[in-house]
C-alpha cells in the first residue's frame, strides 16, 4: 500500500495518509505523495472538493518521521532513493504543509495532530475530528521551528493570546479545546467521522465550483490585509465569476425551480 491513497467518488476525493504503523508520521514518500495528490486534485476538473484522514484510530499524522528526515536533514546522509531526493527539493518551500490543494479541503482528523500534523490541518478550509484527538505544536520543547506555517497561520485562526500559549509552551490541548477555541467545526464519534465530512463535501460540491474555488480563494488572498485593498481584490474574484456561463446557470435554474447544471465554465 502506498504512503498516500487518493480515492475519487463522484465530485469529492479522498486522501489518506497511509502509515499508521508510524502513526502516519511524515516521511520523504508520504510529503511527495502527498503533494502529488494535491496537485491531481487541483488540476482536476471533475474534482470539486477534498477530505484527508489518516489510517488507522490512533493518529491523524504524528508529525515528521525524524528517523527518517534528520540524517537528511543535517547532512548525514545523502538521499538513496527518488522519493528522498524529491523531498530535499520541496522541503524548502514548506513541503506539503504549505502547498494549497487549489479546492476546498476538509480535514476529517481520526486521532492525534501534532507539529506536522497540526499544520496540514491549519492548511485545510474546515475541519472535524473525534473526541480523542490532541492537537500541538510543540517543536520549541526539543529546539526547533515550526516552519510548517504555525506561525504564520495558528495566530489568524484562533485567538492571538491561545495561539502563542500553544506556541511557545509546545502544550497539547484536547478536541474540545480546540472547538472551543475555534480550530474545529465539529468534534464527532470515530463512527460518524467520514460521513460528516462527506456530508460537507457533498453540500459544497453541489454549489458552482468556479464560486466556491473564487469564493476560498478571495479569503485566502484577503487575509490580514488592509480592507481597502481586500475589497479591491474581492471585487477582481467577484468579476471574473460573474462573467462565466455557470453565472448564467444559477439564477436561471432557481427562476425555473430546477437544479443547476453547473459546468465549471
């Protein structure tokens, strides 16, 4: 079984990490594959949405696999195979936990999120996990930077003053904890963790997909800038929507009291 499985139903692919003898923990196989997966997804037409999970009840992704990353890394030892050798090339600019999948993304978290795995969830657009669950970032306890986007991204979506407990003490908080702090959308049992997430996925992949990826994009792009500026950009996204055919579609289907047939056009 390869480190990462992508599954296409209909509109909606699902990504799973796939090492749950290592806690889905990353090595250079899983980050490559990972961003291969992303990138099948964002140049996919007929892809309107994404879930990732992990295999396995006990993790999410535990984070890097340093067994497998630090001697190369550092230096001691020099890549033996293709999937290592892809790695050293992305790795610089933030590997996978930075690479936008380009379509909505629904992080359906199974169990644990630390470092590594915190931050793919930070890079999804909604989330929901099981009640057991722990999330953290706790790099600075061993000495090192969370450059997966922590830093960056953790401040913008939870309350500045949570962000940098969670920082700077390396802590680890509970599902509940992070609902309440509003890193999650739902917490829910390990039962009926995929079909909440396929039922988000569902309800975003029937809307117009040119809107929704317009509609992500925009936020993304607009994020802590100033508002006049933000607005000049939203109404650049706004423009380009409403100059498409699917633009057409919608109304005329909710005038004619009928589902539209959106085309992505």
């Amino acid at each position: 079984m390869a480190a990462v499985e992508i599954e296409i139903r209909e509109s909606i692919a699902i990504v799973t990490l796939n090492r749950p003898e290592r806690l889905n923990a990353m090595d250079p196989e899983m980050a490559v594959r990972l961003i291969d997966a992303y990138e099948q997804i964002r140049s996919s037409d007929d892809v309107r949405v994404a879930v990732m999970t992990g295999a396995g009840d006990r993790a999410f992704c535990a984070g890097g696999d340093l067994d497998a990353t630090i001697p190369l890394m550092t230096g001691a030892r020099a890549p033996a195979t293709e999937w290592e050798r892809r790695w050293l090339e992305v790795r610089g600019s933030g590997g996978p936990f930075k690479t936008d999948v380009g379509k909505p993304l629904i992080s359906a978290v199974n169990g644990h999120a630390i470092a590594g795995g915190m931050e793919l969830v930070m890079n999804s657009d909604i989330r929901i996990a099981v009640p057991e669950a722990k999330f953290g970032i706790p790099e600075v306890k061993v000495g090192l930077f969370p450059g997966g986007g922590s830093s960056v991204r953790l401040p913008n979506q939870i309350p500045y003053a949570r962000a940098l407990e969670l920082l700077l003490t390396g802590d680890t908080i509970t599902a509940a904890q992070a609902l309440e702090y509003g890193f999650l959308n739902y917490v829910v049992p390990a039962s009926g963790l995929m079909e909440k997430a396929l039922e988000i996925a569902t309800r975003i992949a029937a809307n117009g997909p040119l809107a929704v990826r317009a509609v992500r994009d925009s936020v993304r792009a607009c994020r802590g800038l100033p508002e006049a500026e933000a607005l000049a950009i939203e109404a650049e996204f706004s423009a380009r929507v409403h100059r498409t055919e699917d633009a057409v579609e919608g109304p005329r289907a909710f005038l004619e009291k009928r589902s539209p047939v959106f085309k992505g056009r």
